[in-house]
C-alpha cells in the first residue's frame, strides 16, 4: 500500500511538471471544460427562471442533485480515467501486456499512471454549486450524518469505478469497447435530476440495479432532505428504509464490485495479447 | 531453471468470408478453427543459458514467450520460471524476470528516460546503491547518456531499445525475454545491443532467452538454438549439432579457366555415385558431397587430376542456409534433438 502511493505520487510529480510543460494545453482544457460546465448549469438555471419548482423539489434541491453529481463525476475523472484506454485501445493494440509484467496490481496500474486533470474543473465546480446549494437549502449535519454522507460518496466512488470496469472488461471479448463505455457514462448524466422525475418504471429500475447511478446522486441527497418512506416509495422497495437503505446501497454496490472485478479477471485469462 | 512441459496455446479463429457480403454473413455464422499456436512444446532452459528461439513469422515464438512471461494463459500443459506459475502466480514471476519487445517500448511515453528509471526502481524495490550500480554499468555499455533525460517520445528507434534493453535490467531478473530486440536496427546499434547482452549474459549469469529473425544475433549471442514451426520444436541443440546435423552438405568450387572449358570428356564421377553432385557454373564447377561419405583430399585430387583448376573455394554451410533449409521442409523434417 505504501509502495502503491509512492509510485502514484511518482507519476503525479511528473505529470505535474509535464503540465508546466503543456500550460497552454492544459489552461484551453480546462477552459473548455468550464465553458461546459457553466453551460449545462445555465440550462438549468434557464428552466427555473421559468418555474420554481420542479417536481417537488426546489431550485436549490435541484442544484444539491447537480452539484453532488458533477462532484462525484469529477472527482472519479480525475482518478480514474485511464482505464478507458483499456476500452478504446490497450486490448486491440496489445500494450495492455506491459501491465502485465510488472510486478503491481494490474488495476492500480492502470489507475496510477495518469491523472486527468481535465476532471478538476468539473469537481470544483460541482463543488462550488454544492455548497451553495448546501447553505441555501440550510442543512446542517451532525457528525452521524458526515459519516453516512462518507459513506455514501465511497459508494458511489466505487460504483463509478466498478462500471468503468465491467465496460473496459468487455474489450477482453470484443477487442474494443470504448463506444459501450462511453453510453454507460453518458447514462451517468440522467442522475444530474432527482430519480422520481422519470416516471418509466423501466428507467428507475435501470438506474438502481442495472447502472446504479441512482445510488450514486440521488438517494445520497434525497436522504438528507426528505423522509425515509419517500425514497423508500419511490425506489419501490418498501424495506429500504433507514439503516436499511444504508445496507441496501452497500449491497448492491458490492455486487457491482465482485461482478465486475469477476469479468475482468475472466478476462485476463482470455487475453490474446495481439501485436508481436 | 525454467521448464516447458507439454505447453500449447489455442486461439480460436472466427472464419470471415471476403467483402461485404461476407462480413455480414459471418457475423450471423460462429464457425470457426482452433488454431494451434503452440502445440505441446516441453524443453528446459537451466539458469546461465543463452538461447535463441527462431522460426517463421508466424511460428509460435512469441506465443511461447508470452506464456513464460505469464501475459497468456496456457490451454494447456504446463509451464515454471525459476519454479513459478507465470500466470498464476503473475507478480512473482515478473520479479523473476526482464521483458524485452522489440517491436514495442515498455517506457512511458511522455517522461524522460531517467524518471522511467526511477519509477521502474520504486516498482521493483530495487536498493538506491544497487540501483546506482546497474544503472553506471548500463550507462557504460549502452552509452545511455547522450539521451538520458529526453522523454522516451523524442528517441530514435535505437534510443529507445537501448533504453528499452536496459530498463528491463534494471532490477537484476534472473531470466531476460527479448522478442526481437534487434528488430530495424542499424549495425551499430545490433552490435552494441549483442555486446550488451553477451555482458549481462557472461557477468550476471542471467539466463538469456532470445526470439530474432537476425541470425547473426543468434551466432553472436547465443550457445543454444530452439527452432519452432507450426507451434511443434523441429530443433533443439547446440549451434554445432545443428551444423552437423542439418549441414552434411559440403562445396567445393572449382575455378576452371574459360579455355579448358567444354572440353571435358568423360564424367567426374561415375554416374551412380552417392552423396555427390557436381554443378556446372560459368567459371568453372561446384561439387556438391556429404561430409560423410566422402573425404575433401580425395575429391580435390580426384578433379584436380582430370580437369586443369585454376583456384578452389571450400565453403562452410551458412547457419541462414541452414535454418532456411529446415523452416522449408517445415514440420515434415523430423524432429532431432541434441544436446
């Protein structure tokens, strides 16, 4: 563990000097990707010029869901977004064998050898209509509620990771798999609005068990401003209530996790290492 | 030591049918081949070696070396490096062990050679005087200093294998796999990559394992030759043993002036004499023999006595000659080993 982060902070001292390298790179990317940002927070703020409310949430609940999902989105860019060259080449060209032959944890590898910069932006500003969005709506957090909020951003870290997983995975099977990536990633992007907003009871049901973003945005923030038989009612599970829906989120995050981590390893025995 | 026990690695090959039309065919249709890429290979390498793995494109070479290496899961049969598992037991064995792709650099991209180093210690855990130490003995004998901080991206392609070579060396492996190491090198940079190797090789002991097309590289470097075709080991044995075996054939070349040419009577030899051949040329004869059936002293007096010779050539058989003769006869040579 402590060779795994001083290996990791050996590349991110590089990769920090490389950005000293790249400024101009480096400033336009982050340019760009604010512009993005405050684009799609414009939209938003445009429709609520209009009305108040949507649903039954209010602007400032609606900018807690954007601005926790933009932050997790963020963060899980920043750290781990070199598996998605797995996906779109790593397999087809065969460098993904030189992960094999050091002596490390071929993920942590792949984990450690870049950060993405890029995603620093998207984290901070979903970080800053965070906390906005937290004082506005006056939440206060007792240290339990740390906790559970801790938790909650664990799961969702792992959820992310794990997706990004199984996705990257399915290039051991089909050479390439950057486009089916891609589409889970995108899915991500319907938990920036509350779950209850979809009435299709396929689409709920596809964001909590099937890409479970749900867990990751919207019940982490729906548990701090409404009541425990509301999420429970609204996931349709009459149970996940409480300490319940605690375990319930765990679960099911597990369950991504081993499903995931077990399509990669089966992977990796199937691995046909092309390119001489 | 490493063994190689009944080793074979299938793949599967979809069978894809030509144009358009085909490739929607095959994609409703899941025939496909088992192709066997390695097919019950067993040898055993002790530690100090210096092999050379040869064969065609194609042959299995590669394959082989990606299941000592613990990259390829084998189908079947078995496989120890210094009595590790490598894809079992993958971080083990890496440890054990130095990768060399010719055809691929295992640097990072965008950093300069000396911090690729520096991450390869941390990965290794190699010791700071111990990485001192490598690093001054390879800085000598691949002459890294010239391009020691540029990043690995602005590097010419013998750059890169120099730094590629010595990276994999770094934290001392027992065993070193180089997969075409001298892959579009110039003749200086081959010679100081051999030289290089034939030093780890005789200073280090470390077991050296080397697939080429060059065989040049083989004759310089190596003491052992495997020859694999179509997955199976057609050889398996000494430089020399694979001379005498496969080259029996001898050449004398008889210079014969322009004058006296043409005006032969009767024949060399009697036309029913075995092991011996004789070739007309425009500058005179070449007569073929098998060393061992007949003595050179004899031939050249034999021809000496009946044609006027100007010059004689005798030739050794090229090792190119050689293998080139065993890949063509392919797996329908039977297999020799000799130790």
């Amino acid at each position: 563990m402590i060779r795994f982060f001083r290996i990791y902070s050996a590349f991110f001292k590089q990769q920090v000097k490389s950005l000293i390298e790249y400024k101009l790179d480096f400033a336009a990317g982050m340019v760009a990707l604010g512009f993005q940002q405050v684009a799609s927070f414009l939209v938003l703020f445009a429709v609520f010029s209009q009305i108040q409310a949507i649903g039954s949430y209010s602007f400032d609940e609606m900018l807690l869901f954007f601005g926790w999902a933009q932050l997790m989105k963020g963060f899980d860019h920043v750290y781990n977004d070199n598996i998605w060259t797995v996906g779109w080449w790593r397999i087809r060209d065969g460098s993904f064998s030189q992960f094999l032959i050091r002596p490390l944890g071929i993920v942590s590898q792949i984990v450690m050898e870049r950060l993405q910069f890029d995603g620093l932006g998207e984290f901070l500003i979903g970080l800053l209509i965070f906390i906005y969005a937290f004082i506005r709506t006056g939440l206060r957090f007792s240290f339990g509620d740390w906790l559970v909020f801790g938790y909650f951003f664990l799961c969702g870290l792992v959820i992310y990771f794990a997706l990004k997983l199984l996705g990257a995975s399915v290039a051991f099977w089909t050479i390439s798999s950057g486009e089916l990536m891609t589409v889970t990633y995108e899915i991500g992007s319907f938990t920036r609005y509350p779950l209850d907003m979809y009435k299709s009871a396929i689409i709920r049901s596809l964001l909590i068990y099937v890409l479970p973003f749900a867990l990751v945005t919207w019940v982490p923030m729906v548990w701090f401003i409404r009541e425990p038989q509301f999420i429970a009612d609204i996931l349709g599970i009459p149970w996940a209530r409480g300490s319940a829906l605690l375990g319930f989120t765990g679960g099911l995050t597990l369950i991504l996790l081993g499903l995931s981590v077990g399509t990669w390893k089966a992977g990796l025995r199937r691995y046909n290492a092309t390119g001489t | 030591m490493i063994t190689v026990d009944n080793l074979s690695k299938e793949f599967k090959v979809y069978e894809k049918q030509e144009g358009f039309k085909g490739a929607v065919k095959s994609l409703f249709s899941s025939k496909y081949k088992i192709k066997k890429a390695v097919d019950q290979v067993s040898f055993s390498i002790d530690a100090g070696e210096s092999v050379g793995y040869i064969g065609v494109n194609g042959a299995g070479k590669s394959t082989t070396l990606k299941m000592m290496t613990g990259i390829l899961l084998p189908t079947s049969g078995e496989c120890r490096v210094f009595g590790v598992d490598p894809f079992t037991n993958r971080r083990n064995n890496v440890k054990n062990i130095g990768v060399v792709f010719g055809q691929r650099s295992q640097l990072w991209w965008d950093l300069p050679v000396s911090e690729s180093f520096s991450i390869l210690q941390k990965i290794y855990q190699v010791p700071q005087n111990r990485f001192r130490e490598n690093l001054a003995f390879f800085k000598n004998i691949l002459e890294l200093d010239e391009f020691y901080l540029t990043p690995v991206r602005n590097l010419s392609l013998g750059q890169k294998m120099r730094a590629d070579f010595a990276a994999s060396l770094l934290h001392d492996p027992k065993v070193v796999f180089l997969d075409e190491p001298t892959i579009g090198l110039d003749i200086v940079v081959k010679d100081r990559i051999r030289s290089a190797i034939k030093d780890i090789n005789a200073q280090r002991n470390t077991t050296v394992i080397l697939t080429t097309h060059d065989l040049q590289d083989i004759q310089e470097v190596c003491r052992r030759i495997i020859v694999i075709d179509e997955g199976k080991i057609l050889f398996d044995g000494s430089i020399d043993a694979l001379k005498t075996n496969y080259g029996r054939w001898r050449n004398i070349h008889f210079e014969i002036p322009l004058t006296e040419q043409g005006e032969a009577t009767e024949p060399l030899f009697p036309p029913d004499s075995e092991g011996i051949e004789v070739i007309d040329d425009p500058s005179g004869i070449t007569v073929k023999f098998q060393r061992d059936m007949h003595q050179v002293g004899e031939l050249i007096s034999r021809v000496m006595k009946m044609r006027q010779v100007r010059d004689i050539k005798i030739n050794e058989p090229e090792m190119q000659d050689i293998v080139k003769a065993i890949y063509l006869k392919g797996s329908a040579g039977r297999t020799i080993g000799v130790q």
